[in-house]
C-alpha cells in the first residue's frame, strides 16, 4: 500500500464553507476522473480548530489534509503519468488556481504503523 498526502490550504479570499463546498462539488471530480481507475482510495480530511485542542497556536498546519492509497507502486505511478498529461495539468491547476494557495502545497508519501488497542 502507498498512501500519498498532501497539505493543501485554501484561497485566503474563500470561507471554509465555501472551500469545503466548491472542493466536493468541483475539484473533487476532476481528482476521481484521473485517478478512478489507479487509486483504491481518495480522502480528504478538512481541518478544524477546536478549543480544547493543543495547538499552540490558532493557526491550522493545512486547510484540508487529502489522501490518496494506491495498492503498490505500478498503480501509484500509472496514476502519476496520468495526472501528468498536459491535458490534465492544464484541467487541474485553472481549476486549484480557484481553490488553493498552490504556493503552500506540500505533497509526501508515508509509512503507516498502527497501534493495535483491542
């Protein structure tokens, strides 16, 4: 299993509702028609502060935190060509450009390790 991640914050003129709905009802498809048939999973977590949270500060490290799981290496890099025509770079980034600041995104694939409380 791969998992990408990738930090993404939104534009500053934008709410977070207003984020959070113009990502599910627009970005969100663009993402699943490239990677429909190389991902396994696509999440995105929308981050929240909360008054009882440690933060240290009211600052948010990202807006939304997406993740997308790939089975193993040839999905992950069939996804990767495919998101890499100048077709879809050209379809994704007008429309990030609506969304994000792309100047603050931050990709990186991760190691999992779970603890096992039962």
């Amino acid at each position: 299993m791969i998992k990408l991640i990738t930090l993404l914050h939104k534009r500053a003129d934008l709410t977070r509702e207003q984020f959070i709905a113009r990502y599910e009802n627009g970005h969100k498809q663009i993402g699943e028609k490239y990677l429909r048939s190389h991902a396994t999973r696509y999440l995105r977590r929308y981050c929240r502060i909360m008054d009882s949270a440690i933060l240290g500060g009211d600052e948010l490290p990202a807006d939304v935190v997406m993740e997308i799981w790939f089975d193993d290496q040839a999905a992950f890099d069939a996804a990767m060509a495919a998101l890499s025509t100048e077709a879809a770079q050209a379809e994704i980034i007008a429309d990030e450009e609506q969304l994000f600041d792309r100047s603050r995104m931050v990709s990186f694939v991760v190691d999992e390790y779970e603890s096992d409380f039962t």
